[in-house]
C-alpha cells in the first residue's frame, strides 16, 4: 500500500457531528435536512457505509461502551480510530468558545478500550460496505 511507512492524521473522525448522543435514536434526516455541508457529506457516506438503521446500530454500541467507561460517545469513537494502526492523531473540530468540548475531547486520553468493547463495536458494524470500494480513496466523494 503507498505510504504504509506513514502514519495517518485523521480528518472526520466524527462524521462532522453525526458520532453523537444527539443522533442516537434519532430519525434519518430527510434530503436537505442536515444543517451543513459537512453533515451532508457525511450522511451519503453513512448511506454507502451501510444506511441509517446500521449508524444506529453503531452509536447504541458506542452509547453502551461510553457509560461503561463514564465519557462521551464521541470520546469511544475518537479512542476506536486512535488505536487503528498507522493513526498517529485526529482532528477533530469544535465550535469557537465552547471551552466545554475541547475538555470533553480531552477525556478520550482517560480510557482504554477492552475486548469487550471491541466486540461490541464489532458486532454493531457487523455487515458494513468497504467505503474504500463504494466511494474510493480520501477526497474522491468531490471528483465526478
């Protein structure tokens, strides 16, 4: 693979704010309903990745892991992409003077995700579609 010496930055890491107690349990967002682009983007890749249902399927599993560990969904998330091999860190974004997401970003340095929380991720990802042969490698989702 190019550039297997070379460890990942991660962009995206939460689906622009979609790997989130506020989707959990929600209903899908109709077309136009994501308020930003970035959520837009991200919903079609949910939508290839293997739909709605299954993206529920995964943040009940990540909700699950979170109260086990006492933090945020975000934080197994970001933790999960973490200890992906070749990652070497993640951007993820916040909203200019909200002090309280950059601590709560923080607190992913605070756990360590078990077997037991691998299983259940998992199992929530259980019968997912490759986004690499469904969309293509980074940035292809913006070429046509």
């Amino acid at each position: 693979m190019p550039g297997a010496r070379h460890p990942f930055l991660t962009y995206g890491t939460l689906c622009g704010g979609l790997l989130s107690e506020r989707y959990l349990g929600s209903d899908e967002p109709r077309p136009g309903d994501p308020e930003t682009n970035s959520k837009k983007k991200y919903k079609r890749m949910i939508d290839a990745w293997g739909g709605w249902d299954l993206f529920q399927r995964l943040l009940t599993g990540l909700s699950t892991i979170a109260q086990r560990h006492e933090v945020d969904l975000a934080n197994v998330a970001t933790r999960a992409i973490l200890d992906q091999d070749r990652v070497a860190g993640v951007i993820v974004g916040c909203r200019l003077g909200l002090a309280e997401h950059r601590d709560a970003n923080a607190r992913v340095f605070d756990f360590s995700l078990d077997d037991q929380d691998w299983a259940v991720i998992d199992a929530a990802t259980e019968g997912h579609r490759d986004l690499m042969a469904s969309i293509g490698d980074c940035g292809d989702e913006y070429r046509e």
